[in-house]
C-alpha cells in the first residue's frame, strides 16, 4: 500500500536514511515503499501488527530496510535480516546512543542468528509482566519455522509461575510448571498446559521460575543458546542474574551461548540520581547487561517511547526482534517462491 511518508523526529533522521537507500540504490523512501509493494510485501503493517503502540518511525525504518533486501536480491531470510539491519541503522539520530551501539545493525544480525539452522533454541529471558516478550515471540513462532529445516524453539523464562501461566492463557503459549530440587539441583517438570489450539504459539513454552538457580536450570534444560534480557522491574533479581551465571556455566562446559541485552529500561527508577546524566543515565539495567552480553541494544524491552529516546525507534525491543524475523521471512518468501 502506498502511504504518505511522515514520521517522528523526520529533521533529525532523513538525511542519513535517504544516504543508505541511494547506496543501495534507492532514490527516497517513497521509491522504497514501491518497492516492497511491487514484491508483495508490506513491512508497514507487520510492524504496527507486531506491536500496536509502535512509533511511524519504526514502521518505515522498516519499509526501508525491506526495500533495501528486496534490491540486494537476497536469497535466505538471513540475508534478509542482515540487510533490514541496514535500513533500521540509519535510522538512528546522529551522536546517539542507539547510534554509537548500531543498534540497527544488531537487531538485524540478531534475526538473522535466529534464522540460521546453528541457532536450536531462543529464550526471551524477562519477567512476565512484561507483555513484550509475549508479542515478539508470537511473530518469531508463526514466521521462523517457515523457512527453516529444523525448527527454532523459542520459550519464555522469568519469575513467578503464576504470571508465567498468565501470560500463557492470555496468548495461547503451553504453560511449563517446573519444581527445582534445591539438594540435587535437578529441575523436574511437572506438568505442561496447553491454552488455545493455535499450534505455532502453542509450540512456545512459557516457563515461571521462583529464582535464579531455576531460572539457569530452565536454560539448560532447553538447551538455549541465543537469548535477549527483558529490563521489566525485575533486572537485578532475575533476567541479569540468569543469564550471567548461565554464560559462565556454558563457557565451562564449551558451549556456545550468545547473549543479548536489550538495553536499559528501568535504569531510572533504580537509579534516580543518574537522571541529570541523560541518554547515560542507564543505572543498574545498563550496568548489569554489560557483564554479560555478546550485544547491547539501547532502551526499554517494552516501552516504544524509552526506546526512542535513546535515538533509535518507536517500538520496544523485543518486538523488534519478532517484527524483523517476520518481515525478513516474508521477503524471503516472496523472492524465491518458496
């Protein structure tokens, strides 16, 4: 469909984005929106469907960087969403932190890890009352497998079994209760419970752990080795903690395990005092994501407004990561009649 273009902070982030479409050679993002609407493909809308509250920004960043893929002529999703990367890269204000990270780049690379046959097993590592996750996982669940030979597993890990099988009902995911033996350390599963009868998100396990011991057991167990930290009001007490210690134990045991931070969401509220700081005023979040990741992104896991501010888009991160694998899916099916 061809829209008007117009989107938040345009001054600010039009000349870099009209720089990477000319070497890519495309004229404007009009030029760009065209493209993908000649290919059959509509980035716009996967966005804003990914998550609902997303900024005009991420939309095009989007449309942007699909046209860029679609004139590169790939051949694999991951291609895809290593070219995606480029566009959602240029968007980023100049001086930025998300800037300074090429944030862009990453989520791309990110998505293009996921589509790769290596990658078994990706966990959104967050606390549940994040939503976020949920709306990212839901994309990667019903694109992924579509052009994978093995399929990507994808699970939910965070605190409190109660609002793990929350989060199930509500988006139709299979609830794990698990019980650790705090003695022998052995995580036993006790039941799965299947909510809804749609079968690509009922292939996502959501799983509750009441602490960190159990949260790295539940890593284990799945075998995941690529995962992205959620900032939710839980950082120091859950998500950071996991996947910390979870680095250490696959680092001795010779196993490979690619962790991302999203960024630094609720660094303010743990560390009024850094507000004066701006963009750096990131507190614990930030601090904690450093000791662990193989990559940092800027802002919040959720919030499309905290992720902005930092320069990059108006949508949160972990829906970013579901929106690209789709989009980057999708253009790989329509380019290659798969």
């Amino acid at each position: 469909m061809i829209r008007k273009v117009s989107f938040e902070s345009q001054e600010r982030r039009i000349n870099q984005v009209l720089a990477a479409l000319k070497e890519n050679g495309i004229n404007s993002i009009e030029e760009a929106n065209e493209i993908c609407d000649k290919a059959g493909v509509d980035p716009y809308l996967m966005c804003e469907e990914t998550q609902r509250i997303c900024f005009e920004n991420a939309k095009w960043a989007y449309v942007c960087g699909a046209a860029i893929a679609i004139k590169k002529g790939v051949k694999t999703a991951a291609d895809a969403a290593e070219a995606i990367g480029i566009g959602l890269q240029s968007f980023c204000i100049p001086g930025s932190v998300a800037d300074d990270r090429k944030v862009g780049l990453g989520h791309g690379n990110l998505a293009a890890r996921l589509l790769r046959e290596e990658t078994e097993c990706f966990a959104f590592l967050a606390g549940h009352e994040s939503f976020a996750a949920a709306e990212g996982a839901i994309k990667i669940a019903e694109m992924a497998n579509k052009v994978r030979q093995k399929p990507l597993r994808v699970i939910l890990n965070g605190l409190g079994k109660d609002a793990a099988q929350i989060i199930s009902r509500i988006n139709g995911f299979t609830y794990v209760q698990t019980q650790f033996d705090y003695f022998t350390s052995e995580l036993k599963i006790v039941r799965e419970v299947p909510y809804g009868n749609n079968p690509s998100r009922l292939k996502v396990k959501c799983y509750g752990a009441d602490d960190v011991r159990e949260g790295v057991a539940i890593l284990w167990h799945e075998n995941v080795d690529v995962s992205i930290t959620g900032n939710s009001t839980n950082p120091t007490r859950f998500q950071h903690p996991v996947a910390g210690t979870y680095k250490k134990e696959r680092t001795l045991a010779g196993k490979p395990y690619f962790s991302v931070a999203s960024g630094g969401g609720t660094g303010r509220t743990l560390h009024p005092d850094n507000m004066a700081a701006g963009p750096a005023s990131y507190g614990m979040t930030d601090t904690m994501g450093r000791m662990h990741s193989d990559a940092q992104f800027a802002g919040s896991s959720s919030v499309p407004a905290h992720v902005e501010m930092m320069g990059f888009l108006g949508i949160g991160n972990n829906p970013m990561v579901g929106a690209t694998v789709a989009i980057a899916v999708a253009i790989d099916l329509a380019l290659n009649k798969k």
